[in-house]
C-alpha cells in the first residue's frame, strides 16, 4: 500500500507550493445535489436519516461525515455490522463521491447551549 503511494503520490513540482498539492485522501470533487438524490434512491435515510442525522435505534451519524472520503468508501464497500455492502456493481466511486458531498453539505446541529429548550433542561438536570 505505502509503495503504491509512493509511485502514485504528486510530486512537487520545482516553486511549487506544497499546500497547493492534492492531499493522499482529498475527496474527488462530487456534486451534493446529486449525492442527495443517490442518498434517497439507495435508502441510506432508512437508518441514518435524511440528512444523516442517525439515530440510537438505527444507522449511526454520518453526516457531516468525520470521517475520510477513503474511510467512507472502505466502509461502504466492506462494512462492519449490518449495513449491506455496497459494491461498485451497485454503486460507483463517482456516486459515493456525490453522496460524501452531500453529507459534507450537511451543517453541524446546533450545541445544545444554543437551543434554550434544551439548555433549560440541561440546566435543571431534567434532561438526563
């Protein structure tokens, strides 16, 4: 694996600016409305939820993703526990790049502190 990366890898080119370098794991560029669309048709919001919000009882978070586009697509094609492998028969790499864009579109939830319902419950101890 380190060898194909290192025959593989960019090499800076003479006053090229390192930072201007993909990263070994930059996401292929996908399309978010599109990755939506795919999200819905291959009934990923069934666990996690329309906006990959998850739920206890269901898939895990997975939106905004944290984890890599590498680690997304190792996941998708070979998971762990009962998610359903999708292999590249079923989807492709260009679709799950859609789909990474659309949970990266995602915006973080609120902090608890910000939503004064729950900062309220928090706060008298109600809420545990």
């Amino acid at each position: 694996m380190l060898a194909t990366w290192l025959t593989t890898a960019p090499l800076p080119l003479a006053g090229q600016d390192p930072d201007s370098i993909p990263k070994a794991d930059t996401p292929p560029r996908g399309n978010p409305q599109n990755g939506k669309r795919l999200y819905d048709k291959y009934g990923c919001y069934e666990c996690h939820g329309g906006q990959g919000q998850g739920s206890q009882l269901s898939g895990p978070r997975i939106g905004p993703s944290p984890s890599s586009f590498s680690g997304f697509l190792t996941y998708i094609r070979q998971p762990t526990g009962q998610m359903p492998p999708y292999t590249r028969k079923i989807t492709s790499d260009a679709e799950l790049a859609d789909m990474y864009a659309f949970l990266q579109s995602v915006p973080q939830p609120p902090d608890v502190d910000k939503i004064p319902r729950l900062k309220a419950l928090s706060a008298t101890g109600k809420g545990r």
